[in-house]
C-alpha cells in the first residue's frame, strides 16, 4: 500500500494513493456504506472474540 503525507490548513493526513482493496459498489455513497458496515462488523467481532478470551 503507497500513501502520500499531506496537509490542509494545518491539518495533517495521509491518503492512501495505491495498494488499497476495491470496495464493493457501484458508488461512492454504496462504497461508503459497505465500508461502514464492514468496519461495524470487524469491530464487533473483534470485541466478541476479547470477551472470550477472558
């Protein structure tokens, strides 16, 4: 994955510019909702799997 360090004013980011996996969707607002809800559903998972190693 490349990224690129940037800056507007005064706010520092990077953007990722290539490497990065397709997101399913025809567009940007379909992408966006997939990535949120896929986030959504790591993040859930992920707190399940802690609370079943304690």
């Amino acid at each position: 994955m490349s990224e690129l360090g940037v800056h507007a004013e005064g706010e520092i980011g990077r953007v990722i510019i290539d490497g990065a996996l397709d997101i399913l969707g025809k567009t940007m607002m379909e992408k966006m909702v997939q990535a949120q809800a896929d986030l959504e559903l790591k993040v859930s998972i992920n707190l399940l799997q802690q609370r079943a190693w304690r």
